[in-house]
C-alpha cells in the first residue's frame, strides 16, 4: 500500500523499519493528519498490523483510536476500522491462529492476559463503553457490526464491570435488545452472542432484557430457523434463554405468565422415523429439555414449581416428552435427559404423576411405562447414566405420592401377585433387582423400594406381609428377613449399605416393624458385632449405618418385646461397644463425602458406579436422626417414660390440633360456599337492577317518542279545532255542574216543604189533644153511667195503647196526647154518682161514645199517613244524600280533567305560538319569492265569522 511505503521510507530507502516504528509513525499520522483520506489509511494500516502486532498497537494506538470513535463519526468507514482494530487488540479468539515463531509462544499466559489488561485500560473510563453503545446504535453495517463484535469481547474479558458500565447508562440495555430485531441475520446472530455474555450472572439485567419482550423474540427465532432441526443460532439462543431463566424467579413466573411454554410443545415433536440425527440437532434437543427443567427445578420454589408443572401438563408438553420416552431410535444422551426431565416435570404434582402411571409403553401386549423403565434400571447391560436416570424418575414419580406408593407395594403382596405369570410387575422387578448378582441393581432396587415407604407407615406395615419362596421345598421367608440374611452373608459394600438404607426408612417411625426386626434373634448380635470391630475405611459407612439402624430400633422401640426393651438395648450397647464408640460410629455417615454429595440435590448423579453410595432422601432421614438418637442412648429409664409422657401428651395434643384443623377446614369451605351464594345473589341482584334500569329507560323512550309523535302529528287547523273542542267541552262540563246544583237546590226546597208539613200535622194533633180536654171538662156531673162509661174507657184505652205503639217512635207529641187520654179516663171513672138519671146518662154516653170513636178514627188516619210521609221523605233524603255525593265525586273530577285540560291548552297555545312564527317566517318567504299568500286578517276575520256562526246556533239549540 502506497501509504505505508511512504510511511516507511519507501522500499529502496536504507533498512527497513522495525514493526514498532512504522506503528508509531501511523499513529503520528491518526493523531496529526487533518485530512480525512490520511486518518482513514493510517487506521486502515494499523488494523492490518494489529493481530500480528497485537501488543504495540494496543499500547501505542489505543487513545488515537478512541479519539477517531469521538472525532471522525461522520465517517462511517474510518469508525469500522478503528473499531476492527480495537477489537483485534482486545479479543483473544484468534490468538492461536495468529501466533507465530517469535517471543510471545514462550509466554501464553502472558498473551491470554492481553485481552484483560487492553479491556481494562478501554474501560476505565466510562465514557468509552457509552460511546460504543451509541455506535452500536448506527444502522450502518461497517460499523453497527463491528462495534457489536467489540462489546461482546469487552463482556467476555471484564463481565461485572462492563455490565454495570451498561446497567447504569441511560438504556443502555433497551439499546442492544435491538439488535434482534435487526433484518440482517449476522448482527442478529451477535447480538444474541453479546446478549449471551451481558446476561451471565447478573439478575438485574436479566429482568431488563426478559421484559423487552426478549423472549418473543428469541422464540420467534427459534421457530424461524427450524426449531431442534435448526443450526448454531437455535443453540445460541437457547443458552440465551437458559441464562434468562435459571435461578431467576420472576423472569420464570412471566415466562410462565406470557404463555410461552405452550410455545415450547413444538420443538419435542419428533418424527416416527428417528435414523441420521444430526450433532446439532442432538445439542438442540439437549439444550430445549434442559431449558424445561429449569423451569421445573426441585430447587425452584415449590409454588412457582407446580404452576408450571401444570401448566406443561395443559398444554401437552408432558405427553409430548412421554412420546420421545416410548419412542424407538432416540439417543442414548437424549433418552436420558428426557428421563430426566419428565422425573422434574411430575415431581410432586399429583395430576402429572397419575398421568405418568397411565402411559403404556407400544408393546404387544402393552406394558406400563414404569414397567419398562425399571426393567431397565435393573438391568446391568444398560448405560449406568441410563439407569440412574431410570432410578431419579422412580423416585419424583413416589414423591408426596402416596397413591403410587400404594400401587407399587401391593404389586408384592400376596393378594395381587399375577399366579399365572404372563406380565412382569414392578414389585416383581424390585424384588429382583433387590436380590441379584449385581450390587448397582442391590442399590438402585433398595433405594427405590425405600422411596415406596418413604412417610407412609401404613405402607411399612403392609409391607411386613410380604413372603418370598427362597428355594424349592424350603418354607417362605418374609422380605424383612431376606434382606436381614443377606447383610450377614458379608456381600458388597454398595450392596451392604443399599439394604442398610432400606432397613433404615423401614424402621423408622413405625414400632411393628422394629418389633418384627428384633422378633429375630441374630440381628442384634450381627449389629453389635458389625459396629464393634475396627475395620477399614471402606467399612465404616456400613458400622455407621449399623449403628443408625440400631439406635432406630431403640428410638422406635415399644417395648413389648422383653428381651428387646429400650434399656437392656442400652446396657448392650454399654457393655460391647460403649456409648462413645457408638456415637463416634454413627458419626461416620454425616462425615463421609459421598453423603455431603448426594445432600446438594435430589437427583442422583455419580461420576462412576463405586460413588453411588448415599441417597438424597436418606441424607434427610439421617439429619433427622443422628440427634435425637445420640440423646436416647444417653437417657435413663426415668427420661424415657417421661418422653413417652410427652410423647403422648403431644400425640394427644396434635389430634387436638388435627381435630380443630378439620373443623376450621370445614368452616373454610362453608365459608367458601357461603361467599359463593353471596356472589352469585349479588350477581342477579345487580342483572335485575341493570334490567330494571334498563326498562325504566326503554319506559322513558316510549314516552318521549310517543310525545314526540303526538306533536309532529299536529297541524295548524288541527290544533285550532282541538283548542275549540276543548273549549266546548269545558263548558258543557261546567253547564252540567250548574244544572246538578239546581237539582239539589230543589231537593233542599222539597224538603223544607215537607218539614213544613210535618210541623202542621203536630199542630193538628195539638189541637185535637186541646179539645178532647175540653169534652172532659164539660162532664163533671155525670154519675149514672158509671159502669158503661167505664167499659168504653177501657176500650179507647186498648185503642190509645195501638196507636201508641205504632207512633211511640215517630212523634213525643203523640205520648203527651196518650196521657191526656188517661187523665180522661181517670175522670170519667171518678165522675160524681149523684148527676141525672140513667136514660139521660145512657144518652150522653152514646153520643160521646161515637164522637171519640170519630175522632180517634182521624186521629189515626192522620197518624198513618204522617208516618208514611215521614217515610217517603227518609228515603228522598237519602237518596238526595247519595246523589250529593256522587255529584261530589263528579265535581272532583271534572276539576282535575279541567286542571289537565287546562294545562294541555297551555301547552297547545305555545306549539300554536310557535307554528305561527313558523307560518309567518313562511309566508315571509314566499311573498319574497312573489307568492301570492293571504293576509292573516282575511283568515281570522273568516274564523271569527264561523265561530260567530257556531254561537249562534248553539244559542238557537
């Protein structure tokens, strides 16, 4: 190139320059030159020598090329190479390609430290990490690529401190999240590389990219490149994912939240022809199942855990996993870890684990998958990472289980062993396993027979029925004691400890089996024995567990076995080995470094089958244990029967609890039920308040439509005739109203009338009291008509006592005239005996006879016709009285629908003062358009005249 000939003198000029003088002379030349061309070549050269002077121009160039990036950002061309440049310097990717024979292979580690040192310079200050995300920004492919290339380098050789360089720059994070959307796939495929190394270990930046929508996009990839038949860019971002979502609660919840694991049922779904799997295709199923059990880790919390764990069975992604399970041509890694992640995926979900206990495995005849697996578990041909595996999924398919823990017991008790033999159950294949040749089927048999007991004691009492026929003619012995001969028979450590293990879950918390352990007469010797000698290293995980076992049978001991008490265990324990010793002895399990291993996680993963010692349940047992059983062997009877006082009084105590628990549980559900129907009433309470509401606006519609209507049907003639009308009809109304007065005016006359007549026919009465007493008066002489005057007396005294009755409730006047009748009477019996002779006596007796007679005749001639007028004045007045009142009635209404009317009118006048604005506007209008219209006084004079014509007839009527 011209320029660095010139630079270095030419090619004739005397010798040639070293490489650090010509890098010197290129940085004069960045630093010096005022012409863009210069800068851009000198930079040019400079990235030229950079990977094979990495050293000088890192050191020489560095600040010059810094400047550029601040200076020259108008040139996109000069920005690329200065970038390219700084990233040769800094990157270590190709140093073994670059090296070469000289100083620096005597020094790796020296070279490999570059790239830290040259990162470290670059970013101290901040302003330089700032400045390269704002170039990353730019579209311009020269430079947004190499700029991208440049930061992931800085990240992989400075990570914590570049990424909070970026956490606290302003979007810093949001900045780069665009580069996944960006068309051209290869700054796509770096970016999710430099996303790869910002989000390593670094939680807060994680949460930053999950919520800019990084996982649409990264699964959006995912699905454009193929899914697991895809290249380098699908593991790419599958480990972008994992770094996202491993041990990261929240970015897992909004995963789970944001529906994307239903996206992730695709990427298992494996044709039936599964010949020529490519590596890549391998590596990408092995990355999509170890991202599922990330989401599903034991070590998740357990919430978090069983909503995904459903959420995988919703959508299908768990029978999807069964699939490749069943599946015939898998590999061997693969087979593995998809064992290993439907083991996660069922791990104490109930749903999951009784869907798994379902699947059958495409056989003839079918067989249950859980079947298979344990035949391969028990197999010793199969891959040890296979049946281990096998084993991990045995045990999260009987984790908090305990209807499969059922299951697999009763498959060994005597009731439902198949007697024909035509299919091979797992209690069966246990069995086996537990008492095979091959001391890794002892472990894997043992431990998982463990896990099928593990805190079911009902089921360890079951499992005390067990018998098994040993040999021909020999009678069966019980499974407890199978296990218990071959410990004795000096068998393989790995073996030895599996059955230790067994013994162990067994035994504890359940005092039948302890009875029936001890019920045998060679155990505890074997285990003093066992715990006694001083053995190897190799053996003292078994004294340990010996002692473990011996110190359950006295923790858990009822004493019901005499020989076999709590205390005279003790005083064995103090005479063969000393309580010391056996302290010190069960010390050695908690100690030994497989047992640390196998406490970190429950899934057991051993580098070589000797290392399979410790199961992860049984650490716990052991951590439980070991404390309370180092203070039993040091308590005295007396402590003993007191800890079973309290024992008992705790017992007593928790079924309290468990009694009041039940009670608030089913308070709880009432309670629940209760607030349901209070939802529900609340519910139709608010839908008939809405339909009510609803009706009474559909009401209010009517209404104004119907108004609305009633005065756009109205017309001018038309309100006219209705105001006449109405105005008509209101006097007709009050004409009526006159007359019904009148009436009644002449129904008060009439009365007042025959009360006038009334008062005469009392006059009369008077009267004719008055001249009956003068009859009387006019008599006093008379004395020989004594006995006939006293008959006819006697006579018009009955007469008087009728017309009394008949008139006692009509008049009082009529009474006083009855007494005057008496006093009449009484005088006439007392009239003087000495008056006239008896002929003339007789005579006027006679005539005074008829003239009473006569008279009292009228009188009640009159009296009766009174009456009957009195009568027929009653009921004029009463039905005056009812009229009255319904013409009250009438008058009431009437007013009301005058009132209506009235206000009707009212309302008609303001339309008829309207329309006839609007009429006049109209006429206005059509006399400007030269219509000829009629005067409004020509109308109304025509009106009036008709109005005056109607008077007149009605006059006239």
């Amino acid at each position: 190139m011209n320029f660095l000939r010139g630079v270095m003198g030419g090619p004739s000029a005397g010798p040639q320059p070293s490489g650090a003088e010509t890098i010197q002379k290129l940085c004069d030349r960045v630093a010096s030159s005022t012409l863009l061309d210069d800068r851009r070549d000198a930079v040019r050269a400079l990235k030229s020598l950079s990977k094979k002077y990495r050293l000088e121009v890192g050191i020489q160039a560095m600040e010059h090329l810094i400047h550029v990036l601040q200076t020259d950002r108008s040139d996109s061309e000069i920005i690329g190479y200065a970038l390219d440049t700084l990233y040769n310097v800094i990157s270590n990717d190709l140093e073994e390609e670059e090296q070469d024979d000289s100083e620096e292979e005597n020094l790796p580690k020296q070279v490999d430290d570059l790239g830290s040192q040259f990162t470290e310079i670059f970013i101290k200050q901040q302003e330089n990490v700032t400045l390269l995300l704002t170039l990353v920004e730019e579209f311009d492919f020269h430079v947004r690529w190499p700029g991208v290339k440049l930061l992931t380098s800085l990240l992989k050789q400075q990570g914590p401190q570049v990424q909070q360089i970026i956490l606290v720059s302003p979007m810093g994070v949001s900045r780069l999240m665009d580069l996944l959307a960006d068309s051209r796939e290869v700054i796509r495929n770096d970016g999710v590389l430099l996303l790869q190394q910002l989000t390593k270990s670094n939680a807060a930046i994680q949460k930053i990219v999950a919520f800019e929508n990084a996982f649409e996009r990264l699964l959006d990839i995912i699905t454009e490149e193929g899914n697991s038949d895809g290249g380098i860019v699908v593991e790419d971002c599958l480990l972008l994912l994992q770094n996202l979502l491993k041990n990261n609660n929240s970015n897992q919840n909004f995963f789970k939240e944001g529906s994307y694991i239903q996206r992730m049922k695709p990427w298992f779904e494996v044709g039936d022809d599964n010949c020529g799997w490519s590596a890549q295709k391998v590596t990408n199923l092995h990355l999509m199942l170890q991202l599922v059990r990330v989401l599903v880790s034991p070590t998740n919390p357990p919430g978090a855990t069983s909503s995904c764990q459903k959420a995988m069975f919703h959508c299908g992604l768990l029978q999807q996993l069964c699939t490749i399970l069943m599946a015939t041509g898998v590999p061997a890694d693969i087979l593995t870890e998809t064992i290993n992640t439907v083991s996660e995926v069922i791990r104490g979900c109930q749903m999951n684990q009784d869907y798994f206990a379902s699947v059958n495995a495409p056989s003839n005849p079918p067989r249950p998958a859980i079947v298979v697996l344990l035949m391969s578990m028990v197999n010793e041909r199969q891959p040890f990472v296979l049946r281990c595996a096998v084993l991990y999924c045995f045990q999260c398919f009987l984790y908090k289980n305990q209807k499969g823990q059922g299951e697999i017991v009763s498959t060994l008790l005597p009731s439902t062993i198949d007697a024909t033999g035509n299919s091979v159950s797992a209690g069966q294949l246990l069995c086996g396993g537990l008492f095979s040749t091959d001391s890794l089927s002892n472990w894997c048999a043992a431990v998982a027979l463990a896990h099928a007991l593990q805190e079911n004691a009902t089921l360890k009492e079951q499992l005390l029925r067990v018998q098994l026929a040993t040999s021909i003619g020999n009678p069966p012995v019980s499974l407890l004691q199978q296990c218990t001969n071959i410990l004795s028979q000096g068998s393989k450590v790995q073996t030895r400890v599996g059955l230790l293990m067994l013994l162990c879950t067994w035994l504890s918390n359940c005092s039948i089996a302890v009875t029936h352990f001890l019920h045998n007469p060679a155990n505890v010797p074997f285990l003093t024995g066992q715990i006694a000698e001083n053995l190897g290293e190799e053996e003292q995980l078994v004294q340990g567990l010996c002692a473990l076992l011996l110190g359950i049978s006295i923790y858990y001991n009822d004493n019901s076995l005499e020989n076999y008490r709590k205390e005279k265990l003790k005083q064995l324990i103090e005479k063969r080995i000393g309580r010391e010793n056996f302290i010190e002895k069960l010390g050695f399990i908690s100690k030994h470094e497989l047992y640390s291993r196998a406490a970190q996680k429950p899934q057991p993963s051993f580098s070589s089958p000797d290392h399979m010692m410790f199961d992860h349940e049984f650490t716990k047992l052991v951590k439980e244990l070991e404390g309370v059983i180092s203070k039993a062997i040091y308590k005295s009877s007396e402590e003993d029967k007191k800890e079973e006082e309290v024992k008992k009084t705790l017992e007593q105590h928790d079924n309290i609890v468990t009694h009041y628990k039940k009670v608030i549980r089913e308070q709880d559900q009432e309670l629940e039920e209760l607030k349901q129907r209070i939802n529900t009433l609340t519910s139709q309470n608010e839908q008939l308040q809405a339909t009510v509401t609803q009706q009474v606006s559909q009401i209010q519609q009517h209404k104004d439509q119907y108004n609305l209507l009633k005065v756009q049907l109205g017309k001018d003639t038309q309100h006219h005739n209705s105001h006449s009308d109405t105005l008509q009809m209101n006097g007709i109304q009050m004409e009526e109203v006159s007359k019904l007065k009148e009436e009644l005016e002449e129904w008060k006359n009439k009365h007042e009338l025959l009360q006038g007549q009334l008062r005469e026919k009392d006059s009369l009465i008077e009267k004719l009291k008055s001249s009956q007493l003068e009859m009387g008066t006019t008599e006093p002489s008379s004395q020989t008509g004594k006995s006939g005057g006293l008959e006819h007396s006697n006579e018009l005294q009955k007469e008087l006592e009728m017309l009394r009755s008949q008139i006692q409730l009509q008049s009082a006047e009529i009474s006083k005239l009855q007494m005057e009748n008496q006093k009449l009477q009484v005088m006439n019996t007392t009239a003087d005996p000495a008056l006239g002779d008896s002929g003339a006596t007789a005579a006027r007796s006679s005539g005074l006879e008829g003239r009473l007679e006569q008279e009292i005749q009228e009188l009640k001639n009159e009296v009766k016709a009174l009456s009957e007028e009195k009568e027929s004045l009653k009921q004029h007045l009463d039905s005056s009285s009812s009229t009255v009142a319904i013409l009250q009635d009438e008058k009431s209404k009437l007013q009301r629908e005058v009132a209506e009317s009235k206000k009707e009118q009212d309302d008609l006048l303001v339309l008829l003062a309207d329309q006839d604005q609007k009429l006049s506007a109209l006429k206005m209008t059509l006399k400007d358009l030269g219509v000829p219209v009629e005067d409004e006084d020509d109308i109304e004079s025509g009106d009036q005249g008709d109005e005056d014509e109607d008077g007149d007839e009605e006059e006239q009527d």
